[in-house]
C-alpha cells in the first residue's frame, strides 16, 4: 500500500511502501517502521527493537555476529549510507510460537539501484514487548532467461 504522507514531511514518511496484504501482526509493523529509518540512513530503529543478545549475518559477513554492541558497531559504520525511495515486502508472514514470532520475507528496494533480499527474523515477547534475536539477511537471485 502507498504510504500516506504526514504533515511532519520527514524523509521517513516521504518513502513510497509498495507492500500488499502485510500481515497484521505487532512484529511486521515493529519491522516496517524500523525500515522505513533504515533507508534514511538511520539505523536506530532496528537497535531500539534489537535484544541485547541478539544474532546477525548477512551475505557480506563471514560469520554471525553476536550482541548488541557488535550490532550497533556494524550498523554505526552503515550510518548514512542507505538511501531508497521505494520499498516493499512480499510475500511476508509471521508464525507466532508462544512468546515467539518468526517473521520471513522477500524485500525490494529502489534507490539508486534495485536491490532483492530474504529475510528471516526471530521476535521474543517479553513483558509485551517484542524484540529481534536472530536476523539473518541473503541475496535473491537474479533471474533471467536461463534459469
């Protein structure tokens, strides 16, 4: 669905989310707003909602890694760096499992190029409260005529 501009004209609220049917459960939407700062170049909104024992990789990583700190000082070094006007996700979906929820999705971005991610995420609820412990991000592949 588009995004509905608000009288603050931040550039969070300028991003057009080309999402369809999201899910309508607290994690997606902990999960589209944490977006919509990331591709200002904020990374802040993913901290807020990352648990102190967190775990990360992504396909530019060699391992995982493990904490909050060590996610904060990869993402310090992103600071600034992400830009899209245009995003959505597809195909997204929320298995919730007692004071779990497992979020997957496909993500696409627009910015100065098209970029296509996976994505799978592991929420735990504590005191109400959900927060990521797992993110793990990959490439989509590219198809073209000979796949």
């Amino acid at each position: 669905m588009p995004a509905t501009p608000s009288d603050d004209n931040s550039p969070s609220t300028q991003l057009e989310d080309l999402t369809t049917a999201p899910p309508q459960h607290p994690v997606f939407a902990l999960e589209v707003a944490a977006m919509r700062q990331w591709l200002t170049g904020d990374p802040d909104g993913y901290l807020e909602i990352s648990a102190p024992d967190v775990v990360y990789t992504d396909p530019f990583m060699v391992g995982w890694l493990s904490g909050h700190d060590a996610l904060a000082s990869l993402y310090d070094g992103l600071r600034g760096t992400i830009h899209a006007d245009r995003f959505a996700f597809t195909n997204p979906c929320v298995m919730e499992i007692g004071d779990a929820a497992v979020l997957t999705f496909d993500f696409v971005s627009w910015g100065d190029d098209e970029t296509r991610w996976h994505c799978t995420e592991v929420y735990r609820r504590l005191d109400d409260t959900w927060q990521i412990v797992s993110t793990h991000w990959s490439f989509q592949p590219v198809m073209n005529s000979e796949n």
